[in-house]
C-alpha cells in the first residue's frame, strides 16, 4: 500500500510541475501582452489569479489558446491524483482497521 501511494502522490507531483512550467512559461507572457499586469510570483495564488486574468482575456478574444487547455488538464490531473492517493489511504485504515 505504501507504494501505491507514494506513486500516486509523486504522479500528482510531476503533474503538478508540469503546469507550474506551463503557467511560468506562458501565462505571464499572454497576459503581459494582451496589456494587462501579471501577479507576483512570490504570491502564493499567483497561478490560479494569472490563469483567471489570461481566460477572462482569451474569453474576451473569443478564443482559447492551447497552453490554457494544457495547464487546466495538468492541474486536474495533478488534483485527481492527489484525491486518489487520499482516498487510497482511506480505504487502507479501514481495511487495516478489520
């Protein structure tokens, strides 16, 4: 059981930094030159707040660009399996609780 989650948790994990890279690489640079302010780094919801600010601007354009599509798949991935660990670990304290 402690494989299985230590493999989901690091699954969760790569996926994790696969969107940081994307929102680092291509978020702040979108919104930079639709004329709008990204947010600090140093900020803690500074992914979330930037994808909010490009997809209100790509909303406005009437188009998505592929990296918004890219970095909302990572982060529910990256999510999904960050539930599936807990709910793995769940069911192993109550199977070991029997």
């Amino acid at each position: 059981m402690d494989t299985l989650l230590i493999s989901l948790f690091a699954v969760a994990g790569v996926f994790g930094i696969a969107a940081s890279f994307v929102w680092a690489l291509r978020i702040p640079r979108y919104i930079e030159s639709h004329g709008e302010r990204p947010v600090c780094v140093l900020w803690n919801g500074a992914g979330l707040r930037d994808y909010k600010t490009a997809r209100r601007i790509a909303k406005r354009l009437g188009r998505k660009p592929r990296f918004l599509v890219w970095y909302e798949r990572l982060v529910i991935a990256s999510w999904a399996f960050v539930l599936a660990a807990l709910f793995a670990m769940l069911i192993g304290e109550i199977a070991g609780s029997r």
